[in-house]
C-alpha cells in the first residue's frame, strides 16, 4: 500500500523543488518545502484519483455527492502523508534533506472553509467515503478567505482575513476545461416549439464556476474521492475599450462582480443573515454541481432517466437546497422532460440532513430577492410550492397544518420546507434531535410521510482524532486491542473494558494524560505566552460561541467558585485550570461581550493571589481545527452544557471522550447516547431534560426568582454587574439574565434554572478527580465505548439506509 519509499519521496520532493521554484533542497525554505510536499502528494493521489474513477465508471457504479456550503477541512500533509502509509518516509526524507518534519506540518495554514461542527462533519466524512471505497465527492466554494482569524485585543475578539490560499492552494488542482456557467436575474422569454414550452432566461449576469479538485485518500486502500470547490470568474474579458479610455476600474467591474461570490465564507455559525450574496453563493455552487454531475451521468449513460439510480445528492442543512428546483431545471428545461417524471427523479435523488432546530437559524427567503436573483428557480419553486400545498390540504384538511407544512408561505420561501417536499429522506443527526424533528419541528410533515425520517447520529474521524494526534495513547490502544486493527474497526476499542481493574495500564493512561498536558502547556507558552500549570485539572469548553452552548454559564460557576475562594482560602486543595476557546460570529454583539468577560475574569483571578496555583482561566486564541488536534489530547474534563433540546448532536464531546476526557453535561444531542453507553457512573450529568426545559418555559419561567432565592447566585450576578479590575462591567449581561432586553425572554436558555445543578455535577468531578484509580478507570472506559462515534460508522448507516450503495 505504500506510496512512497523514503529514498523516492527524497528524490520526488527535490525534483518538485527544483521544477517549481529552481531551487535545490539546501537552498529551500520551509515554505517552499511545504508546498513541494503537497504537490508531490497531490500527484500520487491525483493518478489513485483516476483510477477509482475509471473504475467506478467502468463498473457502472452508484455516486455518493455530497454538498455542503462548508468543509472543515483543517490541516492536510500529516493526514494525507497518513492515508497514503507514507507518514514515517516523509518525516525521513525531510530530515534527510535538512527539515525539520514538524516545523513543515506547522507551517501549514489551515483549510477552515466552514465555521463549526456542521463543516467539520462534512470533512470528517469526506475521510470515511474514501476509506469505505464508496465513490463519492463533496462539493463546495473555493472560498478565498476561510473563517477569520481570531485575535483578542485588550480582552475583546478582533477579526482578522484568512488568506489560506497562499500556501493552502497546493493541494488543490484546478480543471478550468470543466467550468460551469451560472446565470443571475435576467428575464424570462417562453416559446412554444415542436408541442413544448420552452422557457428560456435571457439578459442578466452570467458567472463561471472553475472547479479546483482536492484529492481526498482513503486510509488503508486506493480509493480515492475528490473535494470540488468552484471558483468563480467572470467570462467576459476586461472590456479593453473602457481600458484604453483610462476607466481602469470600470474596465474590470464585471469581474469583480463575479469574483465576489467566492471571496468570503460567511462566518454565522447556526445564524443566518438574508443576504443577497449569500443567496447568490448557494445557487452559484449548487448549479455549478448539478451541471457538473448530470453532465457526465450524461455523457456516461446518454441519457437522464435513470439519473436517480446512478447518483445521490446529499445536502448538508438546507444551505444546498436549491439543488431540487435546480435539478428541475435541468431535466426539464435541458433534458425536456415531463414534470412528473422530472419530480420523480429529484424525489429519488436528493436526501436532506437537518442540523438545527434553533429558529435563528432555519432558512428562509424573502420571495421579492428569491425572484429577482433567480427568476427560473423561483418559477419552478412556485410550482413545486403549489403541487406540494394541494397535496398537504387533501392530507390534512386543517388550514393551521397546511401553512406549517407549506414551502412558500405570506411571500417567504422556506429552504426546510422545499427539502422535506423535495427529499427522499430527512435525517436528524442524534437519536434525540430526530425524535425532536418528528415530534416537535417537524411534526405535521412526518404526520404525513413518517417513512421520510431517519436518524444517523453524527460521527468523528477516529484516525485523524486518535490515531494521529495522540500517538501516545494510540500506542497503548494498540498494545491493548491487537494492534492497529482498531483504525479499520472502532468497535474494537470496546476491549479496553477488560482492563479497567488493570492497575498498570490505569497508570499508563494517567502518565500519557500528563505527558499531553505537559506538550499542551508548552505549545501554549510558546504561542499564546500562558503558562499553565500542568498539575492542574484541565478543564475545557471549546467550540463556537453562542448562548445556547452556555459558556456564561460556565463562566457563571467560575465566578462563584472564585466567591468561594475569598471567603475561604483553603475552599480550593486540587488546582483548576478553566480553558475556552470560541469564536464569535463578528455580529453577534452579545457573544463577543461574553468573550470579553471570560477575559476579564481570567484578568481578575490572574492577579488575584488568593489564585494562585488554584484557579486559573485562560482563553485560548483562534480555536480551529489545529488547535483542536493539540487540546483534546490534553483535555481531562469536556464541557457539554448546552440547554437540553437545542444541541443537534455535537461533534466536539466525540473528540474528548475518544481522547479520555470526562464530560460535565446536559443530556443533549450525541451526549444522550454518550450517557446510554457509559451510565451515570461515568459521565457528570446534570440539568433540566429536553421535555423538562420544554415545560419550565411552557410554565412561565421567571429568572429572578431564582435569583431572589439563591444567594450563592444572587452573589455571582451581582458580580458582573460590578465588574472587574479592569474597569469593565457586564451589567448588560446581567440584565439579559434578569429581565430579558429588547423584548426578548429573560435567561432564554434556562442557565438560572441549571445553576446550581450545574455547581454539584462540577463538585462531583472534582471530588472523583481527588480519586485517580477511579478517574483513570471512567477515563479508560470512554476512550473503550467511543467507538461508535467514529465517522465510518455513521457513513455505513449512510450508505446502508440513505443510499443504498455498498461499502467496506
Ligand atoms: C469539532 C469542532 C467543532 C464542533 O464542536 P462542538 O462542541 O460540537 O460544537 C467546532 N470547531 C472545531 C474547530 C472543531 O474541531
């Protein structure tokens, strides 16, 4: 399987060098020697590229496509070095030729075109359809700017651009002989000729979609898949009469227009803002996928018919939903088909996951904008819209059901909706999130069609979140479970149970715990200039920041604890490190005021020396992919707290109870399933249940009650009122969660209600960490009962359930 001896990769990296930038090894920088690495290893997967797909077309096999406006893709040489078996030659050959291997693997920038979980998945998947040998390939924008850069500027998040391209763009091969043309606005002109309506659109903008491949390998097999990301361009050439007149800007104003659509990913995390250009990015990528594909089902089968038995179209949330009219469109308008049968084949085609149930974030168009910028989509959105209302009123016979099920409704579009009509299958993504969207979301549409939905509970890529970034504890996995096999097989971790009374491999785990906090510590000092103490429990919540995942409360606890300590200086025996890292959608005013207290508070007991070598806070700068890989190695307590019901799943609690991480948290999304395999007994469990939250609010839930109540509370509230020795207070935040504030709810995700449930499940793990035979046995048997969290597993469910195609 090995791509690679050490000696030919020597001898490919210094040709490579020498072709690219005329240089020899000795006379290369480090830049230089990264992307002469990436471009070798693009060539040997490009040519396994070929081949799978040759085969897949020689076999006549089914496609996996799966789209999504987001990959978060992170850092690729030391995976695709991993993949391809060559990992160890490469770091050889560097060497050899004057590296360092680890300076190379940090140079490079990482690949965030996506904000969070709901990118992060769609990489993590990416990874198990190649291992799995399921052809298959994602879609997406060539984003020229991924998620920004987060630096705090005295306590507050400032954004920075992310120009990844610079180095990034070696992994990526552009094939501007298969661009797509993508039109905007315009009119429509309809004519009747040989007893068919022909409608075609004329006038308007027209953009080039240029597709620029990355080769995702499989590990442990040939297979490989490919990433597409479009990038746009304008087709027109600079108008060189308006040049020569001296309109330089004027002349190059049509591509500007055009390039816009790929320069930045939108950085809203379950949010969405209405924007036009946003709009603009989902038609452009979608329409560009969807010609890309049934032009060469076409070319392949000479013919669309059978469209919906050789291809499937994945949509990651609703982002991609227009990938149902767009595809009418094309058999209809392109193919000539009859509606029914073009319905027909879309129905069978397209499979939607739904990601969130929070209202902020469920997409929906204002029909005006929808209509303007896509006037062919919107027609056959229209119809679309109708057919499926008549069905729903012959269905239901209730007007209230009607509107709740209808795709356009009091001039809005609604991308849910269309999915469900438009769909072969709805997936929610934890067994408690599509119980939600059956019972609750989307209850009325299930009423009519229950067989439409499913559950795959989401996974993580167990070889990129174990095996690669924890050497060390994939070594004693291996000496434990047989070897690698595991990598294959993540069910296999479950023998890890059979050592729970095993006093030494108990040992083994807590030292490489220590020794990962010990690297963690130091990558920090070194970066960030922190220094944290290694003795301490390293307690961790890192994701995006937003209310519902609760870091104020979080941070509510802290402050009390803090409280604590001033009143009783020996309140605190065992040291406490609190670590965060999030970023905030750049609009969203109230979670950057809730990343300016964490630093405030960590400011405050910094300089505190009541603190010291007892509490600590720090927050960790630009939390993203690489900075994951270096922290959940280290982590020894997960936060998971978000308000039970508002969570789809999470993909972050996988990372650190594979890692051996304890979790403090609700049950909420994956986290139900986490507590189904581990019990009570080892997992801190705390808080209101889903149906509980869902009552206390029903029932008229009034925060100031229980401020009122608990003077534990009523103290820390009172805290951020004052504010901190810095000079800033937070008395908006208290306000928010006393009386609510532009006419929103007050507390709207119950962290009054969960408070002190919260401050006894922190007590419990912090009595259980006084005890290290019992935490290192709770800690062995989460890394032992995660493997059902592994991506190849819920991508199994995939292939088996959704789209019937085979697999490894
Ligand atoms: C896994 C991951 C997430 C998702 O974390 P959740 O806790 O599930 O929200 C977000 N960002 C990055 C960089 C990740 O690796």
């Amino acid at each position: 399987m090995t791509a690679f001896t050490t000696k030919e990769l020597e001898d490919a990296l210094t040709a490579k060098l020498m072709v690219n930038f005329g240089k020899t090894a000795e006379e290369a920088g480090d830049a230089e020697m990264l992307r002469a690495c990436a471009l070798v290893l693009r060539d040997a997967m490009a040519l396994r590229s070929v081949e799978t797909r040759k085969e897949t077309r020689r076999e006549k096999k089914k496609k996996v496509h799966y789209l999504s406006l987001e990959f978060l893709m992170g850092r690729s040489l030391q995976k695709n070095a991993y993949n391809l078996g060559v990992l160890p030659q490469m770091k050889e050959a560097l060497e050899h030729l004057g590296f360092q291997a680890g300076d190379i693997f940090e140079l490079e920038p990482d690949a965030g075109l996506g904000n969070g979980g709901l990118g992060r998945l769609a990489a993590c998947y990416l990874d198990s359809l190649s291992t799995l040998e399921i052809p298959a390939a994602g879609y997406s924008i060539c984003y020229d700017l991924g998620i920004f850069k987060q630096k705090i500027v005295e306590g507050q998040q400032v954004e920075l651009p992310d120009s990844w391209k610079g180095i990034g763009s070696a992994w990526l091969l552009p094939k501007p002989e298969e661009a797509q043309q993508i039109r905007f606005g315009g009119t429509l002109r309809e004519f009747w000729d040989d007893g068919h309506l022909h409608i075609v659109q004329e006038g308007g903008t027209t953009v080039l979609a240029i597709p620029c491949d990355m080769e995702i390998a499989g590990y442990n097999t040939r297979h490989t898949n490919t990433l597409r990301l479009w990038d746009a361009k304008s087709p027109k050439p600079v108008d060189m009469s308006l040049y020569s007149k001296g309109e330089y800007f004027k002349a190059t104003e049509d591509e500007a227009m055009a390039e816009v659509i790929a320069k930045v990913l939108y950085p809203e995390d379950n949010h969405i803002e209405g924007k036009s250009l946003r709009l603009k990015q989902q038609y452009f990528f979608v329409s560009a996928t969807v010609q890309s594909i049934a032009e060469k089902h076409l070319a392949e089968f000479g013919t669309l018919v059978n469209f919906h038995e050789k291809n499937v179209l994945q949509i990651n949330d609703t982002h991609p939903a227009l990938v149902i009219p767009e595809l009418m469109r094309i058999l209809i308008d392109d193919a000539g088909m009859e509606w029914d049968q073009a319905w027909f084949i879309t129905t069978h085609s397209v499979a939607y996951t739904n990601h969130t149930v929070l209202a902020e974030a469920l997409e929906k168009w204002p029909q005006d904008l929808f209509q303007q910028i896509l006037p062919r989509i919107w027609q056959i959105t229209v119809e679309i819209a109708r057919r499926w209302q008549e069905t729903c009123e012959n269905f239901f016979h209730d007007m209230e059901k009607v509107r709740d099920t209808a795709v356009i409704w009091d001039g809005v579009v609604r991308m849910a909706n269309l999915c469900i009509a438009g769909g072969m299958s709805v997936n929610g993504v934890s067994a408690l999130h599509s119980e939600i969207l059956k019972k609750d979301v989307f209850k009325n549409a299930c009423a009519m069609e229950p067989q439409k939905f499913t559950n795959v509970t989401n996974g993580i890529d167990h070889r990129r979140w174990l095996a690669e970034i924890n050497p060390r504890l994939h070594s004693l996995v291996c000496d434990l479970t047989g070897g690698e096999r595991y990598l294959m097989e993540p069910e296999a971790l479950k023998q890890l149970d059979d050592y729970a009374a095993d006093r030494e491999v108990l040992i083994r785990l807590a030292d490489i715990k220590r020794k990962n906090k010990e690297d963690f510590a130091a990558y920090a000092k070194k970066q960030q200039g922190v220094f944290l103490n290694p003795d301490a429990i390293f307690d961790v919540q890192v994701k995006r920041l937003h209310e519902y995942k609760r870091q104020l409360l979080n941070v509510l606890h802290i402050i009390a604890l803090y409280q604590r300590l001033q009143d009783d200086p020996a309140a605190i025996t065992q040291p406490h490190t609190f670590l965060f890292g999030a970023k905030a959608a750049p609009g969203y005013a109230v979670a950057k005021r809730i990343i300016h207290l964490i630093n405030s508070l960590a400011d405050q007991i910094d300089h505190d020396p009541i603190c010291e070598d007892k509490l600590q806070v720090a927050f960790l700068e630009n939390y993203r992919v690489s900075l994951a890989e270096r922290l959940m190695p280290a982590s020894e307590v997960s936060q998971q707290i978000s308000t039970a019901g508002k969570e789809a799943s999470g993909t972050g609690n996988m990372k650190f109870m594979m890692n051996g991480a304890l979790t403090v948290g609700t049950l909420d999304g994956a986290n139900v399933e986490m507590h189904d395999v581990l019990g009570d007994e080892n997992m801190f469990l705390f808080g209101l249940r889903s149906d509980e939250a869902a009552a206390v609010r029903r029932e008229g839930y009034v925060s100031q009650r229980l401020y009122n109540r608990d003077p534990v509370l009523h103290r820390v509230l009172d805290a951020l009122k004052t504010g901190f020795r810095d000079g800033v207070n937070y008395e908006d935040l208290y306000q928010r969660l006393l009386f609510g504030d532009r006419g929103g709810p007050a507390d709207e995700y119950l962290l009054l209600a969960d408070f002190q449930a919260y401050c006894d499940a922190e007590k419990r793990m912090a009595q259980t960490y006084a005890d290290p035979a019992k935490w290192n046995e709770m800690s062995l048997h989460n890394i032992a009962r995660s493997g059902i969290f592994a991506a190849d597993r819920a991508v199994r469910q995939y292939a088996d359930n959704i789209w019937h195609v085979p697999h490894r």
